[in-house]
C-alpha cells in the first residue's frame, strides 16, 4: 500500500492519476448507460476504443460468453460490469491469459507467466481469483518451463465459473439491454 505521497512510486502515481481521470469522466451526465464504459489496461499506450456492436451483434452474444469475449466492445462491456460487481478478477484473468498466449518471446513469456501468477493465483494475490487447489499446483508446475498453455487450465476454470455464474446476470443488466434496444 501506498504511504505518502513522495514515497509513491511512479506506476501507483500513474494508476491514482488514471483512477481521478476515470471518476471525472463518469460525473459528466451520459446520455446512454454504456457510455460509462472505459476501457482499461495495465499498459501505458492509448487504447483505440472499441466500436459499438449492432444491435444483431451484441444478440449474438446471447449464445455463449466465448461470443462476447471475441468481441473487443464485449469484453469491455463484460469487464465493467464485472466491475459493479466487485468482480472483475475473473476477466482480467482471462484477458491477461489471451496476452500470455500471443507473447512469442521465451524470455518475455517467463516475465509474465511470473506476474499473472504472482498477481491472480498466488495466496493472498491483490487479484486472486476462486480456483481449486488440483489446478494451482498444476499451473505452479507449468510454470517451470512456461508455454502458450501454462495457464490453460486456470483460464477454463475461470471461463466456466464466468458463464455459469456471471454471464447470466450480465445479459439481465441494463448495460447489456441497453445495447440490443
């Protein structure tokens, strides 16, 4: 935790910054409830923001939360909601899995097989996520020599836990309906 001011080291600065411009954006009035939509990332480039589905694309969402996943607009969507929720975790997660997946460098795939793990399973992790004790220990085995599917079993057990239990709720929500008015 952050102590004083001068002894705040750059990226918690740079996150209470991001967290001030966030709160100022969401005390202007929006006309529509997915205008409160901000995407977030721990990198520091810019992220172009995401197109707003049509309304027959955001229905096909509807059929499974791979389907939403694959859409840029829907994981934002999903992500802020999970957010209401105290939640978000789980996509963040899953999210940070789909970057290690693509990362092609041995030396940067340890680098954030190392963080994923210290940031979401870990004990005590600021952002631990709800797996059983047979999946950790597999993952903490795969991490002695990280590949693409070092954290494949942690990321279906946390996809499943999201469409069995949050998803639902999530098509209920006004974010969503909001979006196939």
């Amino acid at each position: 935790m952050c102590k004083g001011l001068a002894a705040l080291p750059a990226t918690c600065l740079e996150r209470a910054k991001g967290i001030k411009t966030k709160l100022g954006i969401l005390l202007q009035k929006p006309e529509l409830i997915t205008d409160y939509i901000i995407p977030y990332s721990d990198k520091t480039e810019k992220l172009a923001k995401p197109q707003r589905p049509s309304q027959i694309e955001a229905m096909k969402w509807r059929e499974s939360l791979e389907k939403l996943l694959m859409n840029n607009y829907g994981q934002v969507a999903f992500k802020t909601f999970l957010q209401s929720e105290h939640s978000e975790e789980n996509i963040e997660f899953w999210m940070a899995c789909e970057d290690f997946k693509a990362t092609k460098s041995p030396i940067q795939m340890v680098s954030k097989a190392k963080k994923i793990y210290e940031d979401f399973m870990e004990k005590e992790a600021p952002k631990e996520i709800n797996v059983d004790h047979y999946t950790k220990e597999v993952t903490v085995k795969c991490l002695a020599e990280p590949s693409t599917s070092t954290f494949e079993l942690a990321q279906k057990r946390v996809l499943n836990l999201m469409e069995k239990d949050s998803f639902s709720r999530f098509l209920k929500s006004e974010l969503y309906l909001e979006l196939i008015k």
